[in-house]
C-alpha cells in the first residue's frame, strides 16, 4: 500500500512534534525517546481511515489519532516492564534505559497525555470519544491481566484465548476506527460495524501472527522463527494441538516441551502441529474472523468506494509475512 | 468539624457502590481492596464544597469528586510501588499484598476509571473539567518525579522543594475545588481564585506536615515523632536549616546525620533545628501560604456565609495534631 506512506509521514511529523516539557527530564526524555522509536503506526491511521471512509478529511482526527497512538506506546511501556523485556523495536526498553520507577511514572503521564490529545476535539463529540476511548483502554488492561494470568495457568481454554487477544489488543483498533467515525458523525449503527471490522480483523491478524511465528519464511520473518514454541507460550496453535491431539500426540508434545535441541524442537513441533491439524484449525479460526470482519464492513452505509482504502488495508496486513 | 461526617458518609457509600466488575480478580480485587482502606476522603469533599461555595447541591459533583478520590489513589498504589512502601493506612499495600505487576496494572486500570467517573458529569462541562483534571494529573507526575529526582541530589533548593510539594500535592487540592465550581458555572476569576485557595492551603499543610513530623505531641501524633529526621529526608525543615545554619552547626548536622543513637539523634536535631531557627522559618512560609490562600478565599465573589464551610476546613485542617 504506498499511500499508507502519506498517512506515515503527517503522522511522524506530529510526533515530533508533541510538546513533551522540558523537565523534569527524567520524566520526558524516556517519552521523547520511546515515541521516536518508530512502528508501523497502524492505530492512528485506521482513525484517518474512519473518518475518511465518511467522508471526513484526515487532519479533522489528528488529534484523536495521536492520542490513540500515545495511548498505545503507554501500553507497551508499561507492558514492557511487567514482561521483564529488554528490547523494544530492537531498542532499549523505557525500564532498561532509566529504571523502572522512572518506567511507571512516565508511562503513567503519557496516559494523560493521550487524554489531552483527545480533549483537543471539538467538545461536541467529546462524551462519545471518551466514552469509547475508556471502555477501551479498561479493556485492554484486562487483556493484559488475562494474559499474565495465562502463565502459571495450565488449564486455559480456546474461548478464554481468543477474549484475552481480542480485550489485549483487537479492541484498540476497533477504538481508533471508531473514534474517526465519531468525528464524522457517522451513525450508531455504521460506527458499530466499523468497530466490529476492525475488532474481528485484529482477532484474524493477532492468529495470523501465532501462525507466522513458527510457520513464516526465516528469510523474510523480521525475528526468530519459532520463539512462542521455545519460549513454550501458549498460543493458538499450541491450545488447538492440545485439544485436537491423540494419546500418542499428547506424550510427544509433552516431550517436546522439555526439549533441549531447539532447533529440533521448533522442526518437530511444527511437523507435529501440521499433523494434528492445529495449523489448519488456526487457519479456520483466522479465516473465520476475518471474514466476519468484512462482512462488517460491508455492511456499513457508505458507497464501495469509500471503502477501497480500509479493504486495501485488511488485505496487507494479512498478506505480510513479517 | 462535625459537618464532614455527612460528606464523608456519601462518599464510603458511593466508594462502596463503584462497580468493579468480577473478572479478572487479579486486577479489580486489589482495587476493591485499596479504595476502602478509607483515608480523609478530604479531595472529593473539597468538590463539594466547591460546588456549595457557588450554591449547587454536592449530589451535582458527584462524579467529579469520586473522579478525584479515584485518581487519588491510583497515585497511591503507583508510588507505594515506587517507595517500595510496604504499608498503607496500617495494611499491606497493592504490591505487596498482591505483586508489582499486579499494582502497576491496576493502578492503570483505576486512573481509567477516573475517567470514567469525569465523562458521568453533564457534557457541556466536560471539556473545562478534562482540561483542569488532565494539567493537574501531569503536574501530580512531575511532582513525584521531581519527588524521587531529590533523593539523589545534595543541592535541593528551598524553592524547588516549595515547587515539588506543589505539583505532588497541592495542585490536586485546587483542582478538586476547581471541578466543584466548573459545574457549578462560576466565572472564570472565581474558579481561579477559589484553585489558587485550594493550592496554597495544600503547600500550608504540607509544610505543616513536616513540622508536625518532628514537633508533634507524641500522645496526639498518629506515626512515629522524627520519622523524616531519622531517615535524613530532606524536608523544608532540614532545607531551612542547612540554608540559616553556621559552620559550626553545619558540623552538628553532618554529625547527626550518621548518628546510629536514634532517640538522641531526633531529639538533638529538633532542639538544633530550633536554635538555628528552622522551625520558626517554616512556621513563617507556612503562614504566608495560609494567608495567600486566605485571601484568594476572600476575592470570590460570593456571599461571606457560603464561604463558612471553607474557612472552617482550613481551620480544621491547620489545627490538626495528626
């Protein structure tokens, strides 16, 4: 998509430009350092996209956009520490750089940063926007809960899975989408389809991405290939292998759990997940939402052509293999 | 203060009717936990009387006050983390009751339901309350940043530690009277003046609050007399003192900084701090904010006997030997 390239630009431009203070400078430096650190900035610009698919012009949701965008870095700032992560991007996390206080507290005024973007709208949508904007952001903090509560649990079921990706991270694009839409003025109902696009494309990209990790090209994949299975994660494919596994299944994914050789652990397993279905399981579940997702679209009360560029979208990010 | 107990009723019951939903318990147990731990309630009873000041029932600011309390404590949960506090109010705090991640992300979770509580008040006055709430919350980051800065630093100005108790304090205190008489439609100069009240009571009690750490009536005291003292803290009291001390009592406070004797070292500091005239320095800075915020009160225009309530909180508040 080369015109996402115009989206990049006006949105990079802003970020430079958010006014972070001065001082004290241990609480700004880790933002100005964080918010440079690049990404595909997907959030704000499925809030352009949602205004614009009603007609609205971009620069009419900068502010809206930025503020998704900032809310989503104080997430992973925040993330990054209760992950013990040393990287980010391939850069030094917030909590590495500095320290972990200083972690918190900046992360936490950047959260209010995020606020004060969103305040800049017309005061007119402003109810909706942050009625929208909360519920989100309370959800994504349950997403994460849920997610670290997965680790020390063995028990966790499919359904339990596909809530904690679409609380953790679906929501948010379905928010950013939506909040453009609210600009614009759509109606309710069309503002439901375009959240509940943007919600099951998520899902669909969120599977995609367990897919990937053991199943992409080494060539073409921006990390290593196979991490969720060294890392022993439980993902998609490893709950559906779990459900769908015989007896004699089950003992060698046992096996493969305690696996030293990881380069024969990250082969056998991903033969062993082919064979017993989990791949094409995924495959499915992904398929599943990603065509409730455009059916959502479909169902929204604009003319197709309004509708390109958010189709153009969907179709990149699950073309990608990195 | 006899009064208070109607305000502080409303609010434990309200407090008690926030409705954290049930899952995941991990995130919303420890919220339930915290916010009844109970405290002064003082911020959300400062909305109140805010909105009283201009004649609006308190049940009107509802929202905004528990808003406030709510953000309150979010703070709490997130610098006990940060001072590796092991206690509140006589019990385990978040992240020791629970763990640190746990703590950072509920806490995350509460400052959102802040948010939520602000977006219940009536839209048209939505706009003004985010701007004051959202400058207060960045300022209330600054202040514990700052706050943390100090404790590495040997050259602590008597102004930036006016201006760290400031933004870590005191503007929350404007800012919840402030948010009282937004809804209540008072004119710009009122809400400033009334902001301004707020904030220079909050520096008044601060300083207090150092003062009372050292010379407070151990019988009346509700912590330990000289806690600050014994850990070498550097509070107005022992900034005065360095700033007004001769050679030779700058030697007697390098000495008792290291004294392991820790009755002596308290009971020799709060004669020392006396002769070199700290205390009396602080008393005079203290009064000055007090007088400030005094006549602030005075300049609203509003009849005197709305401003009763007010008058009487300042007194009950600079009175106070706990």
């Amino acid at each position: 998509m080369q015109e996402l390239a115009v989206y990049t630009t006006l949105l990079e431009d802003e970020i430079t430009r958010l006014d972070f203070p001065k001082t004290p400078s241990n609480l700004y430096d880790p933002l100005r350092y964080f918010m440079q650190l690049g990404g595909k900035r997907m959030r704000p610009i499925l809030t352009f996209l949602g205004a614009e698919l009603f007609g609205l012009k971009k620069e009419a949701v900068i502010h809206a956009a930025l503020s998704v965008e900032v809310f989503h870095n104080f997430t992973l700032i925040h993330d990054d520490i209760m992950d013990e992560a040393p990287l980010r991007r391939a850069k030094e996390t917030v909590h590495t750089k500095w320290n972990q206080n200083i972690a918190i507290l900046s992360g936490d005024v950047l959260f209010v940063k995020a606020f004060q973007l969103l305040a800049k709208q017309d005061p007119k949508h402003l109810a909706d926007l942050l009625n929208v904007f909360n519920r989100t952001a309370q959800e994504v903090c349950e997403g994460q809960q849920m997610d670290m509560d997965f680790e020390s649990r063995s028990n966790v079921t499919i359904d339990e899975y596909i809530e904690m990706i679409r609380l953790k991270t679906s929501v948010l694009l379905g928010c950013a989408l939506e909040l453009g839409a609210i600009v614009a003025e759509a109606s309710l109902d069309d503002r439901q389809h375009l959240y509940d696009f943007g919600q099951h494309l998520g899902i669909a990209f969120q599977i995609q991405d367990d897919i990937l990790d053991l199943y992409a090209d080494p060539e073409k994949f921006g990390k290593q290939v196979g991490g969720d299975v060294i890392a022993n994660k439980k993902t998609l494919l490893n709950l559906k292998a779990r459900e769908l596994a015989n007896a004699v299944q089950v003992e060698q994914l046992n096996r493969l759990e305690t696996e030293q050789d990881l380069i024969l652990k990250v082969a056998q397993t991903r033969d062993l997940f082919s064979d017993i279905g989990a791949r094409i399981a995924c495959e499915i579940e992904m398929q599943k939402h990603y065509d409730f997702a455009m059916n959502s679209l479909k169902q929204i009360n604009v003319a197709d052509k309004n509708k390109q560029s958010l189709i153009a979208l969907a179709d990149f990010l699950m073309q990608r293999e990195n």
